[in-house]
C-alpha cells in the first residue's frame, strides 16, 4: 500500500501557520448601525436552530466580535484550502480502486 510522504508539502504548513496565528473565532455577523436609527448602535446576530438570535452589544464588544467574526471567515477559507490540498495528496500518492475514467475536479471537490 502507497503511503503519503509523512512530510507534509510547504503549502500545508503554510496554512497551519495561519490557523496557529488567527486569534479568537465567532460565527455570525455583527452590524453598526446609524445613530438615528431605533434600537442598539452594535448589534450581533447568529443562527441559532434556523432562528436568528440578535444580541446588544457595547463599542468594545463590537469591535472585539468584529474581528473574531473576521478570523472565523479566515479559518473557513483556510480550512477548505487545506482540504482540497489534502484530497489532492490523497487521490494521487495513495493507490485507490480501478476506475476506467479518471477522477474529475469536480469529484473531487478541488476546482
């Protein structure tokens, strides 16, 4: 059986370096709204079992949200990179089952 070289490619540790650096994560969104409008200035808001849960918040939590919700994108984006990095090495170090096509992109989530 075909193993994965146990050293991982440079574009891999690239990205666990960025996981290692992003700091705090929250899903949802979190708005500022004008002061003329009704209701709180900062606002969260998150799904929460298909309702949409919307939390008051202060400046400082709002900034503090702002950029963990950010971090939160970030880590999605760089955990889906290292995914499709991960089928790649998968699909062609490893020997799999014999197929008279190819695999395509698609099939494999990589495009």
């Amino acid at each position: 059986m075909n193993r994965p070289s146990s050293r991982l490619p440079p574009q891999y540790r690239q990205l666990q370096r960025r996981l290692a650096r992003l700091g705090y994560v929250s899903q949802g969104s979190v708005l500022e709204r004008a002061p003329s409008q009704q209701g709180s200035r900062y606002i969260w808001t998150r799904k929460v079992k298909a309702k949409t849960i919307t939390v008051a918040l202060s400046q400082q939590q709002y900034r503090w949200l702002r950029r963990a919700v950010k971090n939160q994108r970030r880590l999605g984006s760089i955990v889906q990179r290292m995914q499709v990095l991960s089928r790649r090495i998968l699909f062609s170090e490893i020997v799999g089952v014999h197929r008279r096509k190819k695999l395509g992109n698609k099939a494999l989530g990589v495009n």
